[in-house]
C-alpha cells in the first residue's frame, strides 16, 4: 500500500512542477509584452504633443486628446491585469510548491516507515 502512496505523490509532483513550469513560461511572456506595450506604445502616446500641429486646432484637438486618453487608460488597464496575472500566477506557483514540499515529506515519511519494516 505504502508503495501505491509513493508512487502517486511522485506522480503529482511531476505533475505539479509540469504546473508551475507551464505557469512560469505564461508568466514571462506576459511580463516581457507588457514591458513591449508600456515601452512601445503607451509611454511614446503620452509623450506624443498632439496640439503642436496646426491642423489639430478646438475641438478636433478636445477629441483627438479625449481618444489618446481613452487609449492610455486602456492600456494602463491592461497592464494592470497583466501584473494580476503575474501576481495570481505567482500565488498559485507558491502554493504548488508547497504542495510539493507535502508530498516530499510525506514520502520521506512513507520509506522511513518501509526502511524500518524491511531493514
């Protein structure tokens, strides 16, 4: 019976770490896009002078404002639940690896007993 334990938690750390290597990889494309996406659009739009042509003169300078701030908003919010994402990977990952380290005691615990009975 012991070995049928063993075997099983071996399997759900394999398991497991398959888990949090799969979420760790989501992790870093997330985060290297959203640094693509703050880098590459939102800092450039906020920084973009959008009155200094004459052409964006009143109102079409109001809206063409009013929609750059929507944009950023957007992206800011974005961004936001990038880094949630992270974050709740991250919390998951933690609490994976916790698991693991159950499964790992439990287990040194299970051959100590067998050590025991058959040494």
């Amino acid at each position: 019976m012991d070995h049928e334990r063993i075997s099983h938690l071996r399997h759900k750390i394999r398991e497991y770490e398959g888990y949090i290597a799969e979420l760790e990889e989501a992790c870093a494309v997330v985060d290297r896009t959203r640094v693509e996406i703050r880098n590459e659009n939102e800092e450039p739009l906020k920084q973009f002078d959008i009155s200094s042509a004459g052409a964006w003169e009143g109102v079409l300078e109001d809206e063409a404002e009013d929609q750059r701030n929507e944009i950023v908003y957007s992206i800011e919010l974005s961004l936001e639940q990038a880094s949630d994402f992270i974050s709740d990977a991250q919390r998951i990952i933690e609490t994976l690896r916790d698991r693991i380290s159950d499964f790992e005691s439990e287990i040194e615990s299970l051959e100590s007993v067998q050590d025991e009975y058959y040494g």
